[in-house]
C-alpha cells in the first residue's frame, strides 16, 4: 500500500470514522498490494480491533488480515485467519465469496509446496461452501480449487469427483481469469489418470484438449508452458501407442522438439524415436537423420537414468536400416546391423531376436557371403539356430525369417558356398530342410513361399547333379501372381538371379523368359548393389547369360540386351571360363580373412595368378571374374600385410585396370574401386602415386555424376548426390595434406555442385544437350516420364550422349577461372567455409584475385553437432518455425541462439578471415552444410561486425559464380509483388512505397493495402502464380516479391512463396525453360525463410538459389522470419542504394544505415523514420545477398 494511503487512513480511523467507511478503500489497496509491509498489517489489526465480533466488516477485514500474512509468507497465523473469516459476517456477499476462494488457495498453495493439509476437513468445509455460493464465477473458481484438493486426496471416487467439478466449472471461468492455464493443467492430469485406471481412450483425448487449452492460455510462464509441451506429448503417445494419423505425429513431434530445446534431456529419445518413426512413415531421409542423431546423443550418456536402452537401441536400428533402404548409404546398413548385434547379445525377447535378425540379414538380401566384415555366413548360422530352436507363438514372423534365411543363403549361389558345401556332401534336405518345415508351420499365406522354395531347391539341385530334366512351372506361376507385389520384392531378385543360373545352365528360354516378371526387381538389385564387390559378380553373371542365348530372340534376350548396354555397352566376354572356380576361390580368401591367415590367402593369390594367366580375358576386363576376384584378394593382402610390396602392386594394377575402364566408359557401378584405389596408392607412397590418387577423387565425383542422372526423379538423385558428396570428405582430408590446394578447389566445387546439379537434375543435364545440339533429347528429358523402363533407356541414351561429347555434368572451374571471375566481378576473393567430418577439421579455404590460394584451420564444429553453437541455433530455429505463433518463447529463445551465434561466428571465423584478406574487402562465400545458416556478415568481432569491413556475397559453389558473371545485364520490366494473399499488409504499402519512389513504370501484382472488403488488387493483377510466371516469360529487370514464403528444410524442392489462391515452390521454377535460362536482373524476395536451407549433407539449394539457378543474375533472400515493419524500411533503403550500386553493396550500405542511423542518414524522400530495434541482428541482419 502506498504509504499516503496508509497514513491518510489512520488520520481517517483516527478521526472517529466508522470502519464501514474506510473499508472499501482499504479492501481495494489491500486486494492490490503484493508486498504489504508491517503497517498495512497493523492498520487491519486496528480496524478489527475496533469491531465487534458480529460486525458486517469483520469476516473482509480478517480475510484481508490473512491475505496480507499470506503475502508475507507466515502461513500458521494466515489459515487461522481465513478459517475464522468463514464465520464471520461480511458486508456483502461477493466478498464472502472471496474469502472462500482465498480460504480454497490458501490450502491449495500449502499443499503443493509440500505441508501437512488435512485434505479431509478442508475438502468437506468447501463442499459445504459451495452450496452457498450462487454466484457462478466464484463458485466455478472455488469448484476448482476443491477439485485440485481432491485429486490430490485420491481416495475412492475422488478423481471422478474432481473430473465432473472440472467439467461444470470451466465452461464458465472467465477467458482472462490468472491461473486459467493450471486449471486446464489439473483438469489433464485428473483425465489422464482416469484413463490409467480405465483404459478409456477418449478421458485421454479430453486430457489433450485440456493441454491445448493450457498451451493457449496468455500470460503463463514460459517454463510452464514447455512443461505443457512435454505432457501432451507424452499423453499422445500413449493415447496412440501403435499406428498414428499422420497430423497427431506432427503434433508429438512438434511439441518433443519445443520440450527437448528447453532443456527436457529426458525426452531425448522420445523425439528421436518419434522423427524416426515419421521419417520412416513419410520417406524422409532429414526426419530419418535427425532421429537419429538424438537417438545416438542418448545412448552416448551413462546409464544412470534407470532406463532401459533396449527399445532406444531398437528404434536406431530400425531408423538406420530405413535410412539404408531410401538412400542406399552402406554406412547405415552397417549401423543397423551394429545395433542388432549389440541387441542380440542382450536379454530379449524371442519377439525381438525375430526383428533383430532379420535387420542384421535384410541389407545383405539378396547376396551375402561375399564379405567378412560384417560375417554374414555366421550371421545367417545364428538366425539359422534361433529359427529352428525357438517358440516364438508369431509363427508368422518366425517363418518369414526362416524365408529370409533361406533366400539369403540361395543368395550365397553368387560367392559359391553352396556349391562347396553341396560338393562336400551336403544335400539341400541336410541344408534347407528345417527351415522349410517352419516356413510349412506358419499360416496359409505361406504356402506360396513353401511351393517357390520346394521348386528352387529339387531344380538347383538336379541341374548342378547333372540332371536337366527340370520342370519350373511352379516357380513361374508363383512368381506370375506376384509381379507387383511390393512384399515380394527380394525374393523376386534372388529367384531372378538363380533363374538365370538355371536357365543358362540347362539352355531353358522357358525359364529365362519367365525372369522378366521379375526383372524390374533384378533391376532395382543391380543399383542396390552397385557399391558391392558382389555387383560385379552379378555383372558377369548377366553378361554370360547374354552370350549363352547367342542368336535367340526373345523378350529376355532383349532384357539382357538392356542390362548389358546399362553395364557400358562392352563386346561381351567369351562363355568358356568355369562359372564357379572364381567364386570357389574368392570363399576360400573369405575363410583365410575369418582365420588371420595370411599365409592362406597368399596361396588363393597365387591360384588366381596362374587362373588369369591360363583363362581367356574378357573383353571388358571389369566384368572378367577371374580378374576381378584376384584384385579383391589382393587388395585384401596389402591391407593385412602392408610390407608386400608384390601385393600392393598387383593389387594396384589390377584395382587401377577396372577403375580405369569404369571411367572410359562413364560406368559408376564400381564407385568403391575409387576409394579402395587411392588408398592403396596413398598406402605405397610412390612418385606420382598422391597425384593419381587425387585424381581417383576427381573421376569418383565424376561418375557420380551418372549414377545421379541416373535416377528418375529429383528427390531420389538429391539423396545419391547427398551421400557422393559426403563420401567425398576421405579425398578432401588428402588434398590438404599434400598441400594440393588449387585441385582441392576443383574437388569442393565439384561435390558442391553435385547436390546442387541433382537438384535440377533435368534442367543441368538439358542446358548441356542443347548446347551440344540435341535440342530434341533435351525437351524428352525435361517432359514429365511415363514408362519408367523407357525413361532409363532415355538416359541411358543421354549419358552416351554426353560422355561422347566429354560433356559432364560436373565441371569446376579452375582457380584461374575462379581468379578470372573475381577480378571482372570486382571482387577481391572467393571463399570456402568447410565444417569438420570425421576425416577432417573445419577449414578456411581462400582463392585471391591475385595471388597463391591460401588455407586456415578453423573450429567449426561438425553439421551434426547440436552442441556447437550452429546446432543450438538450428534447434531454435527449427523451434521457433514451429511455433504457434512468431512472439512466443520459442522467438526469445531463437533471439539468444542467434546472438551467441554471431559472438561464434565473430571469435571462429571472423578475426582469421580478415588477417588472410588483409587490405581485401569485396568477398564471394561458399558456406558448405549447415554453416550456411549463420548470417557471416553478422559475425562479431572487437564490438564490430564482419559487414562493417566487408561486403560479402554468398554463392552455392565457383561453378555457379562465373556462371553468374557471364550473364548479360538486364533490361526489362520491373515487376512488384505485395500482399497478394491478404495475410501481409506490410507487403501492400512496401510495393506501393517502392512503386511511388523508384519504379514508377512497374508492373504491379498483389491486393492493396486496405482494409476494405473486397480487397482492391494493384492494376495489373492479384498476384496469383500464373500471373507472377506468365511476367517471368520476359525480361524483368527488378523481381521484388513482399509476400510470405515457406523453406520446407526436409524437402527443399517444395519450399514456397505464398501468391494468390496457391504456391509457387522451387520444383515448378526449376521446371521453367528447362533447357535455358530466364532474363532476370535482381530478385529481392522479401519474404520469410527464402534464403534458407537445413539439411545435414553438402545442401546448395534454397529458393533463392533457385532463382539464381534459372537466370537472376543477384538474388537477395532472408535467412529466417523478418520482421515485416523493418523489412519495409530496409527494402527501401536497398532499392535506392541499387540505382547507383551493386547488389551486394546496396544491401550492406542499407544494413549500414539501420545498424547506426548515424553513419549515413536515409534520403529525405524516403520518409521512414528509424526503429527503435533497428540495430538489432533479428531485425537487420536476416537478410543475405547471393550472386555477382
């Protein structure tokens, strides 16, 4: 209480006043003050001291007494009073109520802080109340706080008791009322205890409703909030504990994500396991990615926690083994069967052990025993016992993993175990028999899987007894039922593999012809496994099943033909070498690898040596098997023995043979020989031998380029690019060892422009077939595909085309290409910023425009690390993208991240960027992975920022800059875009200012700013999509769209802006003139996110690299959601700095003005007053400029 109050009411009391006549002042101050001090007390004790007992003010003025004390935290004296006031009068009736609900919290506050409640007596002093309380905001209030009392209690029918109070009682709480989120809370709390104890699934909807409403509630605490996130998270889960709608999972997943970045380390797998469980659902590699690396944070911690890392380690293994399947990555095969071997050692369940099993043999279906690391024969052995000992009741589930056991050892055709085996002895009764009794054991769905497998045993078994008498209609009429059987994928490319065997062995077209109901499977298994060594075993096989058929026509000859053309078109091999003496020897160097012994394998090689001294060689020397296995074993040999200078040699000979034949002819299905090659050549340390295996790094880039063309949609050569590109940080750790820094420009560029060329795979590969004169091949690439098996012949055609033409899709510049470009661009330096990978640390890569390219370690952390403070601000900026709105905690917490994010980026790059530019200022930067999220110009160093010495512009790769500088200046038509979907006022008076002040004569498209209904539209039209691309037919000198937009970071090509009545995504703007590019000056995309891109590999695309990719010549975007007031202000101080200024130069001179108002006055016409947050990086520094 304000002090003149307190003392003015003495004077009054003192006066002779009745209490009745101060009372209502005093209640009101008192009700006011949360600090009352020692003399509002005793100014109450006064009042009450004057009282009769059955005064009408003596209930209120002991109610205000115990209010005060309460306030005060002397809690004894407090409930005596507010119990005493119960039997007190009170001058009217609403101030009673009061009393009651202050008497309910009182209790309610003892409680939850952990002191001693008689629940009892309380609970049935407040029934008692309620009764007299008619008026129906406090008795709803009150209802609650005997609600909260009673759940607490818990005894009998409490918690029901308390649900159906909740229920009467918060339809009729006031929206505004101080607290309503904890009622929501308790009300949650209450129906998901109920639902425990029923197992009523809709008490758990209500409790999610009840969370929703808290979440929504204003003016809560933010910790309280995030607790909300967590809870109804956790309640979705359990209220949809298997298959989920896909919107609830958004939902887990966005709530996990707001819990797991306020610090809910606990829920740390919870998220992960729920990306993974989404990502496996929608395909997502990123969703897939992410889980993951929370998934392994977790596990990483100790094991203190009392929780069991079972089901945890179960959903990494599965997550892994989706990732493999969608990306075809054999690092996430082998981390999936890592975690199923860690598993198995474990105490499981048979249920589990089913699972784990059939991870740890999925990957190698449909070829296995070609490997030791990781032991598939051992591992099949081990599936084989747990099948023939367990019982399991899925008898289902154990029988398709005795089927994959079988299949996956019918698959060991390719490495000859069987046949060994079946020459020691063996007989296929011995092998598959009991296997094939629990395959009978399960339900009748099987009994298809019982028929093919029966008819595959008895006809390999006679024809390699010598009997052709074999009849295959069973397997045909199987494998005829289940040509597009999604289920049956695997089985279809082994039967297709041993169908050819057999088929070639006895001379059956028959059973060859039958093979193509199978051969998009066989098809499919050919790209699965081209980073195998048993791809090129498989290869062979094809090529000698072709030459077998000789002249005979038929539909499978034709499909062989296609194989052997997709293979590189070679003369094929003679059919007189033994099909299995090579693969008898290859298992015999396995076997020695299991054993260490190298003795062994010595002998195997000098078996092969007098095999492939006595063997006609094949004309395509890669697809000779004799050949191939003697460069494995050799290979294998200088591995274990890196003294054997005979071994490293030969190795290197044979290794360098096929490698050398895979890049004449533009063949990536030995991709692996590349970084097996440069290792053995780096392992002999000879003159020339760093050089050739820099080389090696350049082809494997290369040919991945074919592999990417190879694919028939955008989304899936993303992904292959992704990996190549990853794959590539082996060769970039050799590079800069050998100091080799002009070829480790080439070599970053070319991965960069990997991912970015994927990206606009049609229109890379069409821009470069125009040019060559193929105008008709470039439109069939760039129409929408049909048939896919005529869509691979199509680029199987394009890729002859341009390899005829030595036209690749990867092309890097050269550094005096690059040095070329910066000076005609008038710029001082093209720069690379590389994050750290497990093959090296972070580095500073810089090319001058004069003078020796230069390199400087650096402590950028790797694109995985959550930790670093690029991590930290990625997972407040994917916090603050998912909240429900753009000023919750989610914002404060993004605005810390991105401080300290430019106090990071200030310490870790900037001082060592301005030491090696010197005097130089104009800098062009490659920001690879997620570093480029970090807005470079913002980075402080010394009180200062980088854009303060610096103009910088960022580009996706070299490539792309001189690309940019060729391009002629436009003249055109300036097209404006504002507010054309009503939601973005701000956009409307941005394109009416800019229109008023510099472009008078443009076309302006989008609705007014206005508040009328209907909204008036500029003159020239809404802003629809059709309308906004029909403009981008011509040349448009200035682009400028106000509007909002969208980066989808798990799938870039869908990211968006937002025009009338639909989107314009970055998929249909690459579509645009695909074998050309538009006539486009400056595009200014003032919307939110348009700049950016997350995703955890070498990523170059975003919607603004979007519109550099189709013809702008500069690009300005945003890095995350601008504020739209200071947007406006800085557009239009970037547009009248760019009549006279480059656009990197009027971006930064803009920047300038609104990071110190003083350093250089806005113009007059402007007319904008300065904010008062300009200076702040949220407000400035979102923006970025790409291009010249």
């Amino acid at each position: 209480m304000e002090p003149h109050l307190a003392t003015s009411l003495f004077v009054r009391l003192d006066r002779g006043e009745p209490v009745e006549a101060i009372g209502p002042v005093l209640y009101e101050a008192v009700l006011a003050d949360q600090e009352p001090d020692d003399a509002t007390v005793f100014l109450i004790r006064r009042c009450l001291d004057t009282l009769p007992p059955d005064h009408p003010w003596t209930g209120s003025l002991l109610h205000l007494h115990s209010l005060a004390l309460v306030r005060q935290e002397k809690w004894a004296e407090a409930v005596r009073l507010a119990e005493a006031s119960l039997d007190a009068p009170f001058p009217v009736p609403e101030f009673r109520y009061g009393a009651i609900i202050h008497f309910s919290e009182v209790h309610c506050t003892l409680h939850e802080a952990g002191e001693e409640v008689d629940l009892d007596r309380v609970i049935g002093t407040l029934r008692a109340l309620l009764d007299q309380v008619d008026e129906p905001h406090c008795h709803a209030i009150i209802a609650t706080r005997c609600a909260y009392l009673l759940a607490a209690r818990d005894t009998g029918e409490d918690a029901v008791d308390a649900a159906r109070m909740l229920d009467a009682a918060i339809p009729v709480l006031p929206a505004d009322m101080p607290g309503l989120d904890g009622t929501f809370r308790l009300s949650a709390a209450i129906a998901a205890e109920l639902a425990e104890r029923t197992g009523d699934p809709a008490l758990l909807d209500a409790a999610v409703e009840a969370l929703d409403r808290a979440i929504a509630c204003t003016g809560q605490r933010v910790a309280d909030v995030e607790q909300d996130h967590a809870t109804l998270a956790l309640t979705l889960i359990r209220r949809w504990p298997d298959e989920r709608p896909t919107d609830v999972r958004d939902r887990i997943v966005d709530s996990l994500a707001k819990a797991v970045a306020a610090g809910y380390d606990d829920l740390w797998p919870w998220y992960g396991g729920e990306l993974c469980a989404r990502g496996e659902a929608t395909a997502s590699p990123e969703d897939l990615r992410v889980g993951i690396r929370w998934l392994d944070r977790y596990l990483a911690t100790p094991e203190d926690d009392g929780l069991s890392r079972t089901a945890i380690r179960t959903n990494a293994a599965l997550a892994h083994r989706a990732l493999w399947q969608s990306t075809g990555d054999p690092s996430h095969a082998a981390a999936a069967q890592n975690h199923a071997t860690v598993l198995l050692g474990h105490d499981i369940s048979d249920g589990e052990r089913v699972v784990m099993h059939r991870i740890r043999l999925d990957p190698m279906v449909p070829v296995s025993g070609r490997d030791t690391d990781p032991p598939v024969l051992s591992w099949i052995a081990q599936a084989r016992g747990f099948v023939e000992s367990t019982d399991h009741p899925d008898l289902e589930a154990v029988a398709a993993l005795a089927a994959i056991v079988t299949f996956v050892e019918l698959a060991a055709i390719a490495s000859g175990e069987l046949a060994i085996r079946l020459a020691a002895g063996e007989t296929f009764e011995s092998m598959f028999g009991s296997l094939l009794d629990v395959v009978r054991r399960a339900p009748d769905e099987y009994a298809e899987m019982v028929t093919l497998l029966s008819d595959l045993y008895r006809n390999y078994d006679l024809v390699l007894h010598g009997d052709s008498d074999t009849d295959h209609s069973a397997t045909l009429e199987v494998l005829k039922q289940h040509r597009d059987d999604p289920d049956w994928g695997d089985e279809r490319a082994v039967v297709a593999l041993i169908s050819t065997f057999l088929g070639v062995r006895i001379g059956n077209l028959e059973l060859l012809d039958g093979s193509l109901a199978v051969h998009p499977a066989a098809i499919d298994l050919f790209r699965a496994l081209h980073t195998d060594a048993g791809f090129e075993e498989i290869s062979q096989r094809t090529i000698e099943a072709r030459a077998a058929l000789g002249e005979e026509q038929g539909i499978f000859t034709e499909f062989l033909d296609y194989m052997v053309a997709m293979l590189g078109e070679g003369p094929l091999p003679e059919n007189s070498s033994p099909l299995m003496r090579p693969f008898r020897t290859a298992v015999d160097i396995l076997d020695a690898i299991r054993r260490d012994d190298i003795d062994a394998i010595r002998a195997a090689c000098r078996r092969l040596d007098v095999e492939v001294a006595t063997t006609p060689r094949s004309a395509v020397r890669r697809h000779d098997l004799a050949a191939n296995v003697r460069a494995i074993a050799y290979s294998t040999l200088a591995t274990f023995d890196t003294e054997d200078a005979h071994a490293t040699l030969t190795a290197i000979m044979e290794e360098g043979t096929r490698w050398d034949s895979a890049v004449a002819d533009r063949d990536p299905g030995i991709l692996p020989t590349a970084e097996k090659l440069a290792w053995l050549l780096r392992q002999r340390g000879g003159p020339g031998d760093g050089e050739r295996a820099r080389r090696v790094g350049f082809e494997m880039l290369f040919l991945s380029w074919w592999r990417v063309l190879m694919q028939t949609s955008d989304d899936h050569a993303l992904d292959v690019a992704r990996t190549a590109s990853a794959n590539a940080g082996q060769f970039v750790s050799w590079f800069l060892a050998d100091g080799a820094l002009d070829d480790l420009v080439r070599l970053l560029d070319a991965s960069r422009g990997l991912v970015l060329g994927a990206a606009a795979l049609s229109r890379t590969a069409s821009g470069k077939l125009t040019a060559l004169g193929h105008a008709d091949l470039a439109a069939r690439l760039a129409a929408p595909a049909a048939d896919p098996i005529a869509t691979v012949e199509l680029r199987h055609r394009v890729i002859r085309v341009l390899a005829d033409a030595d036209a690749g899709l990867a092309d890097p510049p050269t550094t005096d290409a690059i040095r070329e470009g910066l000076r005609r661009n008038d710029s001082d330096a093209l720069c690379y910023l590389a994050p750290r990978t497990e093959h090296h640390d972070g580095f500073l890569l810089l090319v001058p425009a004069d003078g020796p390219v230069e390199v400087r370690g650096l402590d950028l952390p790797a694109a995985d690390d959550i930790e670093s403070a690029p991590g930290r601000y990625g997972i407040a900026l994917d916090g603050w993208n998912r909240a429900a709105t753009t000023d919750g905690p989610e914002h404060g917490r993004w605005r810390d991240a991105l401080a300290e994010l430019c106090a990071w980026a200030g310490e870790a790059v900037g001082r060592t960027l301005l030491t090696v530019l010197g005097d130089r200022t104009r800098v062009v930067l490659v920001p690879i992975g997620t570093l480029g999220l970090v807005p470079w110009h913002a980075a402080c160093h010394d009180g200062r920022h980088l854009l303060e010495d610096l103009t910088l512009t960022t580009v996706p790769s070299a490539r792309v800059f001189l690309d940019l500088v060729d391009r002629p200046a436009v003249t055109g038509t300036p097209v404006l875009v504002g507010n054309p979907d009503r939601r973005l006022h701000a956009g409307a008076h941005e394109i009416a200012l800019l229109n008023r002040l510099h472009y008078a004569d443009a076309v302006c498209l989008g609705l007014r700013p206005t508040h009328r209904r209907p909204t008036p539209t500029f003159p020239d039209g809404s802003g629809t999509p059709e309308q906004v691309l029909a403009r981008l037919g011509e040349p448009v000198s200035v682009l400028h769209l106000a509007c909002h937009a969208r980066a989808d970071m798990r799938h870039p090509l869908a990211s968006s802006i937002t025009l009338s009545n639909g989107e314009l995504s970055a998929r249909t703007l690459l579509g645009l003139e695909p074998t050309g590019t538009l006539a486009l000056g400056v595009v200014a995309l003032a919307a939110c996110e348009t700049g950016s891109t997350w995703v955890d590999h070498d990523e170059a695309l975003s919607l603004a690299t979007t519109f550099l990719t189709i013809g702008a010549r500069s690009v300005v975007g945003s890095l995350w959601k601008v504020p739209a007031r200071g947007t406006t202000r800085l557009m239009a101080l970037f547009h009248h700095f760019l009549r006279t200024e480059p656009p990197a130069t009027a971006l930064r001179r803009a920047q300038l003005c609104l990071l110190d108002p003083d350093r250089e006055p806005p113009p007059a016409a402007l007319g904008l007053p300065a904010g008062e947050h300009d200076r702040d990086p949220a407000n400035w520094a979102g923006f970025v400029a790409s291009g010249r």
